[in-house]
C-alpha cells in the first residue's frame, strides 16, 4: 500500500490554501447524499494505486471539479503532516500517492529485511512459480493463470526482492514482471534455464487450460 522513499519533508498548505480545503471538505459533506465524502473516496483510491495519479484523472473518476479535488488533496497532505501519521501524501511525477514518512523509514526496511526469513505463503510460492515459467509477465496475466487477484502477493514477492520490473507490455501498458538475481541465487540456480521441468506436473488437459487462461 504504502511505498518507502528516502525524501524527507513535505510542503505544508498556505493560509488560502487551507481555507480553500477547508470550504471544499466542509461543501463536499453536506452534499454528497450520504456516499463517501470527496476525501474519503481520494484516499480510497490512493489507497490502491502503483504510480501518482494525476489531479484531472481523480477528478474525472469522481467527477468533480479538477480544483476542487487538487484543493481536497492538499487540504489530506497537510492533515497528516500536522497529525505526525506514519505516511505522506505527496505530489510527484505529476500525480499524487502515499509515501512511508522519510523518518519511518528505516522501521520499514527493518520490517521488510526480518519478513525475509518468514516461509511464503501457499499463494506467493504460486505466483512466484507463474512468474518464473511465464516472464516477463503482468499481474493480469498472473491473475489469470491463478484464478485470482495477485496484486497484493505480487507486490510482497517485490517487496522481498524475489522479483522485479521488467518494463512494460506494448500494446497494453501493463507492468512486467520478472524473477531477479536474489531468486536465483536463493534457489541455487546459475540462470533460468536450470529451472525444472513442468511436464511432469502439468494435467493431461494442459492444452485446453492453456487456451482458458488467454
């Protein structure tokens, strides 16, 4: 969910700015007809996202206003900093997404080196093993071939340096994934191709499940 960083600090709103946040959460309230308000539905997409995603593009997911949600965004960055929360929201590339706090970083980095000598689930080692026979491949692809959203394996196999980017499919766009050094080196092999073979482990309808997962 949240994305380590090493960049300390984060601008903290103007008077106007504030006052302008203020009046847009304070409208969005009492108007919204009983749904989620404009900054609880920001969070909730930011909550999910890979990269920034630009002001225009929320307001044209919730359709409102683009100030209105730039003012939205502002008014929940400065909301945070002034409560000490664990993590940033932060404009960067031209959009916007949650950070780990630069001075919680390294509670981060521990977490994540000790989760390194924790077993994989049952779902990791299976979305590892459809990345290793199928790279470079997207999530989409992984989902398919599971039968189930890999999003959040995906991104704990990432996180624990099994696997990584692998730049992006032509025609869709979609990030590619593929095994790193690390997990050949924890598997003990030179390079993939001493991966075993899967015949032997495959249904004798192998074809036809094939076709399905296209």
């Amino acid at each position: 969910m949240v994305g380590a960083s090493a960049a300390a600090g984060t601008s903290v709103l103007g008077a106007s700015d504030e006052a302008e946040a203020g009046a847009v959460g304070a409208s969005d309230a009492a108007g919204n007809g009983g749904g989620p308000t404009l900054g609880a539905a920001l969070e909730a997409i930011l909550l999910v996202v890979d990269e920034p995603v630009a002001e225009v593009t929320l307001a044209q997911v919730l359709e409102r206003p683009t100030h209105e949600v730039a003012a939205a965004l502002r008014g929940l960055a400065a909301e945070y900093t002034a409560a000490g929360r664990g993590f940033d929201l932060r404009e960067v590339a031209g959009g916007w997404r949650f950070y780990t706090r630069a001075d919680c970083a390294p509670l981060v980095e521990r977490f994540v080196r000790d989760g390194q000598q924790t077993r994989l689930t049952q779902a990791a080692l299976e979305t590892l093993a459809v990345v290793a026979y199928r790279q470079p491949v997207s999530r989409a692809r992984v989902a398919a071939v599971r039968g189930v959203n890999s999003d959040g394996v995906m991104r704990t196999l990432v996180a624990r340096g099994l696997v990584e980017e692998a730049g992006t499919d032509p025609e869709s766009q979609a990030v590619l994934y593929r095994t790193s050094s690390y997990f050949l080196e924890r598997l003990g092999l030179r390079d993939l191709s001493e991966l075993p073979e899967l015949a032997p482990f495959l249904p004798d309808d192998v074809e036809n499940l094939e076709e399905t997962t296209k």
